[in-house]
C-alpha cells in the first residue's frame, strides 16, 4: 500500500529572499502597530492623570471656599449677637 500526499507543485512558490522581504515587511507592520497602541496608551494616561490633578484642584478649592464661608458666616452671627 502507497501513501501518496498531496502537493501543490503547479503553485508557484516564493524564492528566499522574497519570504525574507515578506518577513521584514510583517514584522515592520507588527512593530508599528506596536508603536501607534503604546502612544495611545500613553495619551490615555496622560490624559486620565491630568482629569485627576484637575478634578483634585476643583474639589480643593471647593472645600477651601466652603471654609471662607463657613467662617464669614461665623463672624458675621458673632457680630449680630454683639449688636
């Protein structure tokens, strides 16, 4: 019993260096895909670490307002007892 196996021999087939070529060109590709989601990633971060510091410095001043005029208000029932 012959095993036979199947080829594709009328397909023509790439020489060395165009697989070569071929390679270096996928791996160009993968590697700037790479690149661009890394930049994206970073602008991402960038961009949520500055929303924070800004959302931080909204609520700071917030509170530091609320202080003023929790104490204006103070001094100004202080007064009004005086009077």
């Amino acid at each position: 019993m012959a095993i036979y196996t199947k080829r594709f021999n009328w397909l023509p087939t790439r020489s060395a260096w165009e697989e070569s070529q071929l390679w270096r060109e996928r791996r160009a590709a993968a590697s700037q895909r790479f690149r661009d989601d890394a930049q994206y990633i970073a602008q991402g971060l960038a961009t949520a670490q500055s929303n924070l510091i800004t959302g931080t410095g909204d609520i700071v001043i917030k509170q530091a307002v609320a202080r003023i005029q929790a104490a204006g208000k103070a001094k100004l029932a202080k007064i009004d007892t005086k009077a």
